[in-house]
C-alpha cells in the first residue's frame, strides 16, 4: 500500500515538476534582458551540484543525523565499490548531454510542440527495456506506442500559414535544430534511463547514495563541457553570467527532475515514468498560448495531443493487472 502511494505521488510530482521545468526554461531562453544570457552549460554543471547535495541530506537524514554514519556509508559504498560507482559513468555521461540537449530544443522550439515530440522517449525506453531488461509489453502496450508515433508525426506536420517568408526561413531552421537535439535527447534519455534502471534494481544501495554517484560524474562530465564548449565566454564573463532569480528556480527544478526521476524508476517503472510525463502536456499547451504566447495551436496539432494521451492512456489500462503478478 505504502508503495503504491509512492508510486502515484512520484508520479504526480513528476507531472508538476516536468511541465514547471520546460516553461520556465523556455521562457528563461527567450526572455530579453540586459547584459549576457547565463550559460546552459553552467546551468547543468550547477544542477548536478544541487542534486549532490541534496542527495547527502537525504543520506544524512536517514542515518538518523549521523555524521559517523554519512561518512561510513559513503565510503562503504562509493571508495570502496569503485567497480559499481564506475557502472553510473556510462549514463551520467548520456543525462548529461541529455540536459544540455534540452536547454537547446527549448531555446529553438516552443515549449507545447517540445513536450510533446519529447514523448518519443517512451517508445525509445520501450525498446531499451525490452532487448535489455527482457521486459515484455503486451498487445495494448504496443498499440499504445503506435499510437504515440502517429501523434508525434501529427504535431510535427508542416502547416500553411501567412507570414514573413524572411522569418518563415529562420523558423525553419530553428525548429530543424530544435527538433535534431530533441530526437538524440530521446535516443539517449530510453538508453541511459533503462540502464540506471537495471543497476537500481539489481543492488539493495539507497537510491539517494546512487544518485550521489550519478551526480559526481555528471558535475566532472558537465563542468569540462562547460570548458570545452563556453570556455572564452567563462573567462571573459564568469560561470554565473546572467544569472538572475529565473534561473535558480530552472536550475532547481532540473535538480529536482533527476531525484524525483529517480523515485519514479524505483517504485514504479521506466516507461510509466515517461507516459506519466506525457500529461504535463495539456498544461505546456495551455501556458505556452496563454502566457508565453508563442504558440498557436492547429486542428493538426490539437489531433496529434490527443493520440499522445490516447497512448496515456491505453498503456495504463494494461500495466496494472501486468505488473501485480511481478511484485507479489
């Protein structure tokens, strides 16, 4: 029972966190401001940091304010495990291309058509899942997923629409770059989150002290990327150029992505976890016309939703009879 409540809450949080995550993202890169635009680069570096610490605390809470105990367990379980801590190198690596993936599909798309082409992580994660894990979906799962494919394929048709051909042309070619970062976003996001998934379920370790270990390759892996990719603007304006109270808050809620993510994968499963973030759809759709009014929905585009949710939908009406068996 008190997993089952965990479950639906990860679930729940994970909604909220992943629609608050894009919009606020996406309205961060297109806000007009003085002065240079921060990093995402820094972002992401910064991020990880955040999750670092925050990962601790829970550790720490959990043997009972012990800083004795802190300290045992991870050296226990990261110094003297390094063959299992190197196991997290792998997707560390891909979650943070990943996150610096998103900073550009959102600087380059807006956020409805973002969530909602992001959803072909699910179909990604299915295959991962199923030559990896040995997962078997059944007939309504795999339905659900053509499903899917035909609402991405919606929300990506190409629509007439009068405007300046100058601008028409630059769109084009920022949605292209947009889209190209969210494909390889989603190749990366089923492969990485199928793996951490297998090493959670094949150790009894806290899930707080293997994120600690996702995080410390993460804030290595991010922080030379950083270097590599900002460098000179690093030198000339330092890694928090254009930092402002907007970017604490994405730069919270992205640390906040990767635990929550974590929970997810722990008391639920990888693919649920995906179609769970398929919801936050209405509301990206919503905001983004209301609020950032940079968005115009289409008779195609509102179709395509609607078999994404469709897809929702009839995933979850054969995952719950098929997963008590396994449990018990």
């Amino acid at each position: 029972m008190a997993s089952a409540k965990l479950k639906y809450l990860s679930l729940g949080v994970l909604v909220f966190q992943t629609t608050s995550l894009v919009l606020t993202m996406r309205y961060s890169r297109t806000l007009q401001g003085d002065g240079p635009r921060y990093l995402a680069s820094s972002a992401v570096v910064v991020a990880e940091f955040l999750k670092i610490l925050t990962c601790v605390g829970l550790v720490f809470k959990d043997h009972s304010y012990s800083g004795r105990a802190l300290s045992s367990i991870l050296r226990q379980e990261i110094l003297h495990k390094p063959i299992e801590t190197l196991k997290l190198a792998i997707p560390s690596g891909i979650y943070t291309l990943q996150n610096n993936l998103l900073y550009v599909a959102l600087s380059n798309l807006d956020a409805a058509t973002y969530q909602v082409t992001y959803q072909l992580k699910i179909l990604t994660t299915a295959l991962f899942s199923v030559s990896m894990l040995g997962r078997r979906l059944g007939v309504y799962q795999w339905l659900s997923l053509l499903i899917l494919m035909a609402g991405v394929a919606l929300v990506q048709w190409p629509t007439d629409s009068p405007s300046d051909p100058q601008k028409e042309q630059l769109t084009a070619g920022s949605q292209f770059v947009g889209l190209v970062a969210v494909l390889v976003a989603c190749f990366s996001s089923g492969f990485a989150g199928v793996y951490f998934e297998k090493i959670l379920k094949e150790t009894k370790q806290s899930v707080w002290v293997r994120n600690i270990q996702l995080g410390m390759f993460g804030l290595v892996f991010g922080f030379f990327g950083m270097l590599a990719y900002d460098g000179d603007r690093v030198q000339e304006h330092g890694m928090f150029q254009g930092y402002n109270t907007l970017t604490l808050i994405v730069v919270a809620l992205q640390a906040l992505g990767g635990l929550v993510i974590a929970a997810v994968i722990k008391y639920a499963d990888n693919i649920l976890k995906g179609f769970a973030t398929s919801l936050s759809i209405i509301l990206s759709t919503l905001i983004s016309y209301f609020w950032l009014e940079d968005f115009e929905p289409t008779s195609v585009f509102f179709l395509g939703t609607v078999f994404v949710i469709m897809a929702t939908f009839l995933y979850g009406y054969e995952s719950k009879p098929a997963t008590n068996p396994s449990r018990a």
